[in-house]
C-alpha cells in the first residue's frame, strides 16, 4: 500500500485523484507513473488487496478508483466497488482487468462501476477514460461496447410470434404486460370489455397459450 498528499496542478487547479487497486506489483507501478507523470492527474493511493483499499480509500476519498477484479485474499474488486459505491455515491470506479466476459462485464456494472477498460488499453486510452469517468461518461473498451450492445440487442429481438398479432392486439398484450383489468384496458383504449375479451382470445389462438402469464412471457420472449 502507498498513499499520497493531494497536489495541484501547475495553474494551481485541483487534479483528478486516483486510487489504484490491483495486485501486479509491475502493473500497479506502470499506473501509477503514468498518472502521477500526467498533467491534471494524481494517484493518491495504491493498494494490492480489496481489503486495504476498503480500509484507506474512505480516508483518502478519491475522485477516481481503478479496480483489478482478481486481488489476493477474501474479496474480489467487485465486491470491493459495491462496498464503496454504497457508502460513497459521488465516487466513481472503472475496473481495470483482463476479462471480457459478459457475467464479469454485468456484474460490475450492477455493483457500481461506471466504465469498463481492458488492461491492454494504450496509456493515453486510459488517461482519457479516466478523465471521461471523472466528467460523467461511461468509459468502455471497445470489445466491451460491444458485447454490452450485443447483450441488449439479443435482449430487445422480437419475438415472431407477435407478428401474427395486429396492432390492436399488440396494444392490448401490452396492456395486459402491465397488469391493467379487462375493465381498465377497455377504458384505456376506448373499447367494450366484451370486445377486449374478443382480442384476448384471440391473442391466446394466435400465440398458442392459455393464461396472460404465458401471454406476457411470449410478449417479453421468455
């Protein structure tokens, strides 16, 4: 672990300060002489376990931490992340690792992280994501755009089922998705109940079910 004062830059404007956590010794050094060498940056604090990091950063309160997601002992860096976020909301955490895989990718980001970047990133990359973190932005490897685009894509596909329903159809499982009574989609979309019964049965021959639950999951593509 080391730990550093805050400095200013040479026009005497507060910097971005950085916390390291990551268990390379030669890669936590790298990082921290990048930083440390760049105008309007500081690292103002190392650490090779999550533990130490959760001891000291509360203490240092950095604008920034760069996380490692495999570190020595009981604690993973995004356990770590989502200790912090919880008690340090305007701090603001970018994994720093080797792992492009998409539960490792959506579980940092569920934890509390705000950006994404692979450790082969170039050293002005990563200089810029974390001046984009620090000014609100979602840094991201482009490898890791992608599989997060990827993800919501095949998570928004149609289902083909529902083309088989026409557009009044389709208004009304969608209703039906948000719990409304029959009484309350005929008022919402200005039409007798017996005529919404009409279209729910037809919606159940067209998409093969015998429920609104299996209805909304055909809807969801579930």
């Amino acid at each position: 672990m080391t730990v550093y004062s805050k400095k200013k830059s040479q026009d005497n404007m507060d910097i971005i300060s950085i916390a390291i956590v990551e268990d390379n010794h030669d890669i936590r050094t790298a990082m921290e002489l990048l930083i440390n060498g760049s105008e309007g940056y500081a690292c103002v604090g190392t650490f090779n376990n999550a533990e130490t990091a959760l001891e000291q950063i509360p203490q240092l309160l950095p604008n920034v931490v760069l996380m490692d997601f495999n570190l020595p002992g009981g604690m993973n860096g995004i356990e770590c992340i989502a200790r912090l976020k919880a008690e340090y909301q305007d701090m603001q955490f970018m994994m720093l690792t080797v792992y492009e895989d998409d539960d490792k990718i959506f579980m940092a980001l569920e934890a509390g992280a705000s950006g994404y970047i692979l450790k082969k990133t170039s050293p002005g990359e990563l200089l810029e994501a974390i001046r984009d973190l620090h000014e609100g932005g979602s840094p991201m490897s482009s490898q890791i755009a992608r599989r997060v685009v990827a993800f919501f894509q095949k998570q928004a596909k149609p289902n083909p089922a529902l083309e088989a329903l026409t557009t009044r159809e389709k208004e009304i499982l969608d209703q039906l998705s948000k719990g409304f009574l029959y009484k309350e989609i005929a008022s919402n979309l200005f039409i007798s109940i017996e005529t919404v019964r009409r279209h729910v049965h037809n919606i159940y021959e067209k998409l093969h079910v015998r429920s609104r639950t299996d209805a909304v999951n055909k809807y969801y593509n579930r």
